[in-house]
C-alpha cells in the first residue's frame, strides 16, 4: 500500500534476517534455561514471530522476514520473550531502532545491545491538538485570560490485550497548579476522533483572593499541558498510559494561537533502573527501502529502453543486460527486472535473448550455468515468483508431514544416537525421497505455463550449442527445476512459504539429506555416487541407481520443457498425464447416429486425448492435443446433468460427464494446461449445449455461430503478482543512480575497445562488452533518463521543503521535558 503525496506515491518495504540472540540472563530457578522467542514490531504493532527455541540462552532463529509496510511509523522494534513452563510470556529486553536511523544499519549483520521493557515508555501514535490564548471581560469588568484547549484526534495508538478504548487526560500544569479535565471515551479505535474543548484560566484577577490562590497573578511561559491518553480497561489493574505529550505554553507566542501534531511520548521515570549489558544482543539484518513513485509518464524514456532489451543486437548492449553489468550483485538488477518484464508479459523473450547469449559463451556444457550470472539470478527470481503456489500444491503437504512426525532419518554412523536404529533411519529416509521424487516428476502438468516456455528456450539453445552431447537439453534444465527450485524449497522450507518457521534441528538435517538425493537424482549425472564425498550417502544412493528413476526424470523435464512453439510429437515417448472412467455423450460423426451417453475409459497424454471401450483395449477416438481449442463448462441445463464440461474442436465439441465436481475441475484444468498454447485455441464459446436445432445459451440456430460467452482459460493464473510497474521502474533508476560511476567507466570502456584493438585494460574486463558502438549508444540514452529523472527528485524535495509546516501531519513536534524538537516524517 502506498501513501499519496500531491500526486507521488511512496512505498515501505522491509527485509529482516533475525540471526541470533546471545547472553540472555538465565532464569532465576534450577533449569536457568530459556524458552524465547522474538517478534518484530512497527513501533507497538506486532507483525511477525518467530518459533520458540527452547532450553537456550543464547538461541539461534535464523529467520527471514519482508513486508511491505502500509502505514507511517516511528520505530522498528524487536522484542525477546521467554515462555515460562505455565505458557506465560515475559519480556526480556528489546532493541528499538528510529525510522531515520535505518539507513545506517542497511544491509549489514549488526549486534544490537537489548534494552529494558517497561509499560511506561511502550508508545506510539500521535494526538492533535490547537491551543489558543484569549481575554476575557468578567462580570466586574476585569480582563482575564483563557486557554481553551481542543483535543481533536489521535492516530496510531497501540492496541492492549486486544482492545483500545481510549479517552485523553488534559491537565494545566503551573508552580502552584495541577486540573485535569477528561474526554469521553472513544470504543474500539485506535484512530478515535475527540474533538472536545477545555478551558482553563490562566490569568488571576487582582480581585481574587490569596485565600483562593497561592499567587495573584501567574506567568504564562511557566505554564504547560500536559494531555496523556490512557486506555480504559475492565481490569482490576486500572487503565493503561498509552502515551502523553507535555506542550509549554511559550509556543503561543504573540498570536496566542498554536495547531499541530504531536508524537506521543514515554512517561517520564517510568521504567525501572535495569544495566543494559545483562540483558543480552540480538544479531539482526535490516534492509529498508523507501520508494519515491511519479506518475508514469514520468518513467516513459527509461521503461521503453528496458522493455525493448530482447530486441537490442547484441543484447549485452540493452539496458537490462547493462543494469547487470554495473549492478554490485547480479541480484539486485535481477530482481526489479524480473518483476518489470512479468507485469508486463515480456518475461520470456528476455530471458530467451541473455540466456542464448550466455550458452554461445560457454564452451563446456558440464559448466552451463553454473555461475552467478544475470541469466541465473533472472530465472531463480522467475521461479520463486511464477512457481510459489506449484510449490505448494507439490511440496508442501509432504513437507508438512516430515515437520510433523519427526521421524529419525539420521544415516552418517558418526552422528547416529544410541537410542536409534541405522537401518530403521534408511528406511524412514528411503520412504520420504521416493515419495517427494514421485511427486515431483508427476507435477509436470502443473508446472507454470511461463516456466515451461523458459525451460523451451534453455533446452533449444543448449542443444543447438552442444549438438553432441545428447544430455544437454536435459541438464540445461534440470540445473534450474532440480538445483535452484525443488532442492533449495526443500532445503529451506521457510524460505518459500512452505513452512511457517526454520525446522528443528533434526528435521533440518532430514531435509538436508532429502535436498541432496533430491538434488542428485535430478542431475542426470553419469556417475552420481561419486557426486557425494560422504561415503553413507554414496551407500544410500545405490538405491536409487536404477533406470527408472532417470526415465522418470527425463520424462518430467521433456514434459516441463514443450512450449506451443515446439512439436508436442518430438518427445518419442508419450507421457501419460491423467486416465479414469467417465461418461461422454456421442460425438454424432454419423449424420444419423444416435447420440446418447455411455461410460467410457479417457487417458490423457501430452501428444493426444483419447477415449476406449474399457482400459486396455484400443481407442474408439483418439483428439490430437493440436486439434483442441477450449476446454470449458457444460452449464447443468443443457442435459439436466451436473459436473459436466466440453472439449471444443474444429468440428464438433465432445461433452462429457465427470464423477464428481473435483474430477471435473482436473480434468479442466489439465486439459487447458496442455492445449493453452494452440495457435487456434477460441476466445468465446457456448457455455450450452447445441440441441433442436439451436443454441440453447444464446438461441443461434447455425451449429458454426460463434461463441456468445469469453473462455475462461480453465486455470487461474500462473503469476498472481500485485506489480506496480512504475515503482519497478523506479527501483530501477535507483540503481542507475547509484552506480552512476560504473555506467560513466563502461562508456569509458566502450571507447577504449572502439579506439584499441589489442590486449583489454584490466580495468575495464569487468565488464561483457559485445558491440561497443551499440553499448555506447544505449549508456548515452540511460544516462540521459536517469538524470531526468534525478531532476524531478531534486524538484520534489526542493518543493516539499517550502511547503513544510512544523507541526503538520509530516512534520510533527517532539517534546522532551521543555525542550521542543521536530523530526520530518516522509
């Protein structure tokens, strides 16, 4: 989510890595021993948890943590908790570090000292408040002075055990006075809006009496208010300090009239004396950024040259590919390109065109993408997008269940506990490898349609590289599906949203082994026991060195690897995908034949679909994958049937009845995955049936009309990806900003090589230089966009700077004691 500001949006996102904590005071009992667990929050809101790591002091959580950050905020908090043996949760100490003060630990492992926890300095929000001074003629004729007070609202306070029902405090504070009026309270928000007036005066008449007052006349400057917010509770405790402000009345000034903002603060003395330095450090990661976004017409010059990429020649001289070259990290580049190129359905020629170019510069295929390369860092990214919910329809029940039982699958004799059994553990891990490598090569037909049209490309380009050796279009692919998906997502489960929290350390190291296997059976290595230098997994994998298993891996990459560009037919072997009974209502390829329904065996294959008298026998009719157009649908009406749907062919459409509504929706969904690429699939059908000589959806009498309903497509999308391409771009220019220096070396570089044709300076070899004219040429445009762009940044700040206002909802008042400071809150 976005905050608007006068016509720019701005984007929070954080990236945390929550190492470890060290030295944690032990418990005050026996055991000593801890059960913690940390949460990260914004400011007292919190957003995320980790596991409990028991029995420790110095536990390890190795946790990571990203989210986008919808709202404004003053801290990013950590906090320690130990869970006693009665499931209470006690706080330890916390670290706290300011919005502004972010930047300076941005991408480093930091040790940061915990600090003590007390209710009183637990704060956040803010509270809005406008003063003003007037006179005011008693009935004697005397002037006085008045302070009316308006509590108008409050933003952003915490929420107690659940709840928060606010009401402020108002209270004039002098050296002879303490009133304190109250507003009512406000239920169930945390945002509540108050808008009610207190007066209190603040100038004695001389013909008051001393027995009234202690003095006869005050001054104004030594006063101050003081409102603090407090949450009304039901307990016996009392209610809770939420936070409070203490505004001297000196920032009348002459006009006697003051309007601001306010952030809520600690209440004074309020936490107990504790050292620092025995509560223990918390290692963490903290990666915060901050994104500035214009409108897009604004980021129209640098998108147009990184979207036309995959048609520049060579494509090392396109933009993308020089974001690449000067990024620091392949990653960084990668990461806002992949996410451009998806939103805007240009993913695949992209990394078609590097990918080509990076095979035609490797000259072993055993080292084919093997390095860390954009190509590399491109596809990884593709796949953690594209591929998250294949994840989780493939992996993540199996996965659940490994982190649910607890098996001992523990199989190096070194490592082996005397209560366990080393033959039991193969088995246990015998049973879990087959069952995830079964289940892997038979989710070909899930695997997204955007994957498969990459893994096309690595395979034709690999085999046309190296046209001798047979495994290359093999191991082009596998290097990615195998290596740097299944593998990693097993490996790490948090990591891809498999699994909630880091495993155990038992079940981490089963998934360790698992991963290996996993890992090796998908390399198609030829001598894959020698691939492990541990001699019990060289022994563990015998078991695996049968032939089936390499079929079955190459079936599943043939399978993952077609693309509507390629001949279905060029894998030799047909690959069944899905067979069962169902009923199918006769085609009719008789003029006069009766077309009733009957039971029928179907068997799906990745060449066609074709339907027989029982299994085993021949086929009756036999669709080729090419001929289907549309798999939708059969609406109830048309034959008084349920779970019926249509395969739509040139000719005629053949209806069909499933056993039930989860049968139907496989076979949909397969069925479309296999023929979306069809060069004729429709867009519009007739979601009725054609009986009587008519359509019974939209009343067509010609049986050849055109659909009257949009295809539905059958499956839900391959990529449910919320990208905004403008703050990709953004990202983008970022990054050009920042390695403004190396785009200025590269043109250097280019003209070094245009100018010399000997042997290349060093320091320019960095960098993958093709055409220099062309690469020069494409430097000269970046430069230009990005430094339109810097223009409008430096006019925005230049602009917002006027406008600022010191107490404004963006620049809001500190107050410390007496002393006034202001923060601006971006």
């Amino acid at each position: 989510m976005a905050v608007e500001e006068e016509g720019l949006r701005v984007f929070q996102s954080v990236k945390i890595k929550i190492g470890e904590a060290k030295n944690i005071p032990p418990y005050p009992g026996p055991n000593r021993m801890r059960d913690c667990y940390c949460t990260v929050n914004l400011d007292q809101e919190e957003v995320f948890r980790t596991k409990i790591v028991e029995k420790s002091l110095c536990p390890f959580y190795g946790e990571d943590f990203y989210c986008e950050i919808p709202r404004s905020f003053r801290h990013l908090s950590f906090y320690i908790f130990d869970r006693d043996v009665f499931r209470r949760d006690s706080s330890i100490g916390k670290v706290a570090v300011k919005k502004e003060d972010l930047q300076k630990y941005h991408g480093k492992d930091t040790w940061f000292q915990l600090q003590p926890v007390s209710a009183d300095s637990e704060v956040q929000g803010k509270v809005h408040l406008e003063l003003r001074l007037s006179e005011v003629i008693t009935d004697s004729g005397v002037i006085s002075h008045k302070l009316a007070t308006r509590v108008l609202e409050c933003q952003g306070l915490p929420i107690v055990n659940g709840q928060c029902d606010p009401y402020a405090a108002v209270s004039l504070l002098g050296p002879s006075r303490s009133e304190a009026k109250k507003t009512k309270v406000k239920r169930k928000t945390n945002n509540p809006q108050f808008e009610e007036i207190f007066y209190f005066e603040v100038t004695r008449p001389l013909s008051y009496t001393k027995r009234q007052f202690d003095v006869e006349e005050e001054d104004v400057d030594k006063l101050a208010l003081r409102v603090d917010l407090w949450n009304a509770s039901n307990l016996k405790f009392g209610d809770e300090f939420l936070g409070g402000v203490r505004v001297p009345l000196r920032v009348l000034g002459q006009a006697g009239v003051h309007d601001a903002w306010y952030f809520l603060q600690p209440r004074e003395n309020g936490g107990k004396s504790v050292k620092v330095e025995d509560l223990g450090s918390l290692r963490l990661n903290i990666v915060y950024t901050e994104d500035h976004v214009f409108p897009s017409e604004h980021y129209s010059p640098l998108r147009d040259l990184l979207l036309q990429s995959s048609n520049v020649e060579p494509v090392s001289a396109s933009t993308a590919h020089i974001l690449g070259e000067v990024c620091r990290e392949k990653q960084e580049a990668a990461i806002p390109l992949v996410r451009l190129f998806l939103h805007y359905g240009k993913i695949v020629p992209f990394i078609s065109a590097i990918a080509h170019a990076e095979i035609n510069r490797t000259q072993d295929p055993n080292t084919i993408f093997r390095g860390n390369s954009l190509t590399s860092k491109c596809i990884d990214e593709t796949m953690k997008l594209a591929g998250m919910h294949y994840l989780q329809v493939t992996l993540k029940p199996i996965i659940d269940e490994i982190c649910t039982e607890h098996k001992s699958c523990e199989i190096d004799p070194v490592k082996l506990k005397e209560s366990e059994n080393l033959e039991t553990n193969r088995e246990n891990l015998l049973q879990y490898v087959d069952r995830i490598f079964n289940v892997i090569t038979t989710s070909g037909v899930r695997c997204p349609t955007v994957m498969c049209d990459i893994f096309f490309s690595l395979r034709e380009s690999a085999a046309t590289r190296f046209q001798v050796d047979q495994d290359v279009r093999y191991t082009a692919v596998s290097s990615f599906i195998f290596l740097r998906f299944f593998a990693p997502a097993i490996l790490s489960p948090n990591l891809f949203h498999l699994r909630p929290h880091h495993p155990d350390p038992a079940t981490s190291r089963t998934l360790t082994l698992i991963s290996k296997t996993i890992q090796t059976l998908g390399s198609l290595a030829k001598s894959k026991s020698a691939n492990f230098k541990e001699s019990y997994m060289a022994a563990f994998y015998d078991f695996f060195n049968e032939q089936k298993y390499a079929d079955a891996v190459k079936n599943f990459l043939d399978l993952i690897s077609t693309s509507g560009k390629w001949d279905q037919r060029s894998i030799e072997t047909p690959i069944m995908l899905k067979e069962g009974f169902m009923i199918k209502r006769a085609q009719g390829r008789n003029r006069f034949g009766m077309k009733n329904f009957k039971k029928r065996w179907f068997r799906l294959t990745n060449h066609e679909f074709t339907y027989h008298k029982t299994k085993g026998e021949g086929a009756l009719c036999s669709i080729p994958i090419e001929n289907i157009l549309a798999v939708e649908r059969l609406e109830e009406e048309s034959f008084k049937m349920k779970n019926m749907f249509q395969v739509i062919q040139p000719e005629r459409a053949l209806y069909i009845q499933a056993n039930n509504c989860v049968e139907a929706r496989d076979w949909i969904d397969i069925l479309t995955k296999v023929s979306q690429c069809n060069r004729k699939r429709l867009s519009t059908y007739h979601p009725s049936a054609y009986l009587n000589g008519h359509w019974l959806c939209c009343k067509l009498s010609a049986d050849t009309a055109p659909g009257c309903t949009p295809c539905t497509g059958g499956l839900p999308a391959n990529i449910q990806l919320d990208v905004d391409g403008d703050r990709e771009t953004e990202r983008i220019y970022s990054l050009f900003s920042t390695y403004m220096t190396k785009l200025i070396k590269m043109q250097e570089a280019c003209g070094s090589k245009s100018v010399y044709d000997g042997p290349e300076q060093e320091e320019y070899s960095t960098f993958v230089i093709d055409d220099p004219q062309e690469t020069y040429k494409t430097l000269k445009q970046i430069i230009s966009a990005v430094q339109t762009l810097e223009q409008q940044h430096t006019k925005y700040k230049r602009d917002k700077f006027k406008k600022t206002k010191i107490g404004s909802q963006y620049v809001l008042w500190i107050i410390y004691s007496v002393n006034i400071s202001f923060i601006v809150s971006l």
